[in-house]
C-alpha cells in the first residue's frame, strides 16, 4: 500500500511524504507505482528548478519520497498553488481508481 501525507499552509504546498510499495503489479511493472512515480518526481523537478524556493527532500530508500518547500519571495505563490494542485489531484486520481493499493491524506496548517 502506498500512503501519500500531502501537507498545505493556507492552500499552498508545504510538504509531501510518500511512502510503501502498491503491491498492484510485478516490480517494474506497477502501474499504481509509477503512477505515484511520476507525479512525485515531477513536483520535485519543477519546485527545485525555481530559485525563489528552497526545496529539500530525496528518496533515502526504495519505496520512500520526501520533500519541504520554504518560499523566499511573495511572487511564488500562484506557482506553488499549481504545482500544489497538480500533486494533489494527481495522487488523488490514483487513489479513487486503485483504492486498494494507495491513499492520500491532506492536512491543512494554518
């Protein structure tokens, strides 16, 4: 099972932890891991490129991803709601097509 814990600061990205194996296929051919794959590895590409965020995380072991994001000017926010939001709902849609094998849980901090 994947567990994705997605954390927002008044709708904004804060930070993401995903972690397990899905278990839904045969190793280099789960479809609900590469899914989550994907979607991780491409937030993380996109948020480390700009220079007004500091981004940290990695993947210290197979089946774990991490990432915390500090913004540094006032201008990110409409770009860090939609990398927010395309994480979210991405992970979402995975979740509610393959229920058994991912979940996503959302906390909003204030």
């Amino acid at each position: 099972m994947i567990k994705a814990e997605l954390v927002l600061e008044q709708g904004l990205l804060k930070s993401c932890r995903i972690s397990g194996h899905a278990g839904a296929g045969p190793k280099g051919g789960d479809i609900v891991c590469a899914a989550v794959s994907v979607l991780a590895r491409t937030a993380f590409k996109v948020l480390s490129e700009r220079k007004d965020l500091r981004i940290l995380g990695g993947t210290p072991e197979r089946g774990e991803f991490w990432l915390e994001i500090s913004a540094l000017g006032t201008e990110t926010k409409e770009f860090l709601a939609g990398v927010g939001l395309f994480l979210e709902e991405g992970l979402l849609s995975v979740s509610k097509e393959y229920p058994d094998f991912c979940i996503v849980h959302i906390e909003e901090s204030r």
